[in-house]
C-alpha cells in the first residue's frame, strides 16, 4: 500500500512540473513546483497512513504496536469506541494548544513530537475501526492491555 501512495506523490509532483513547463515556465520554477506537491503537505499524511497502514497489518498483539499505544490504553480506560474517539480528539486537542502557547511564548516547543504522532495514529485507527469493524474495538483493547502479559507468559514458557 506505501509504494502506490509513494507512486501516487512522484505523480503529483510530475503533473505540477508538466502544468508549469506548459504555461511556459522556466525549468527552475517548474523542478521548485515538482518538488513542493511532491513533498509538501501531503506528504506527512501519506507517512501518518502508512505507519497506521503497518500498525493495522501487524495487529494489537505485536510488540511494537502494544507497546506504542498500551501506556494511554492503560492511563485512560474506556469501555466504548465513540467515547475512546472524543477521548482522543479532546487529548489531540490540548497538545496541539500546550505546543502552540508554547511556540508562541518560547518560539520553539520543547514538548516531545511523539505524543502528537501517537495521538494522531489511534485517531486514525479508531475511526478506521469505528468504519470497518466496531465490534472488535474491546478485543483490541484488551489485546493492547493484555499483551505484555502473553508475551512475558510465552517467554517463560520457552524457557
């Protein structure tokens, strides 16, 4: 799925150049133009889907998913998916307010960029969930709490 988004970029990024080299632009103004849709905004979507892509295909019980997502499965319990969504866009919400005052008042932030790209993946894979399968949203959340405790079980066991 990453190399057609990747292939659905570089396309983006040709289409800009060839607009401008037809309203008879310079060459320079035209590789500037490639460059911008290729690698603009739209780039950090197609990263945000990708890694959200590969966290969904290793399932809940992969060690680096559950690891990544088990501490606010764990600080913030919740019994239904609607109310885990709100959650979600309430937490995203204050970080991205927290990060902007501090921009504004320190004109950097030295809050941490991985708990904005952390809440923006679970904002994806639950509406994704809340779209596909809402039904196992509480077996995804247990597989996320109850994880750690599996793995540790089958590593005693193989000992």
């Amino acid at each position: 799925m990453g190399l057609r988004r990747i292939d659905r970029d570089h396309a983006r990024g040709r289409h800009a150049a060839a607009a401008i080299r037809a309203r008879g632009g310079t060459a320079l103004e035209a590789a500037c133009a490639h460059i911008e849709a290729t690698f603009g905004p739209a780039l950090r979507y197609s990263i945000l889907k990708d890694r959200v892509a590969a966290a969904m295909g290793r399932g809940a019980g992969h060690p680096a998913v559950w690891t990544r997502y088990r501490h606010l499965a764990e600080r913030y319990p919740v019994a239904s998916l609607d109310t885990a969504i709100v959650l979600i866009e309430r937490l995203r919400a204050t970080e991205c307010k927290a990060r902007e005052a501090a921009i504004r008042a320190w004109g950097h932030s030295s809050r941490p960029r991985i708990a904005l790209m952390v809440l923006d993946e679970l904002r994806l894979i639950l509406r994704m969930v809340r779209r596909y399968t809402p039904a196992s949203y509480s077996d995804l959340v247990e597989t996320v709490l109850g994880a750690e405790n599996a793995t540790a079980a089958t590593g005693a066991a193989a000992e």
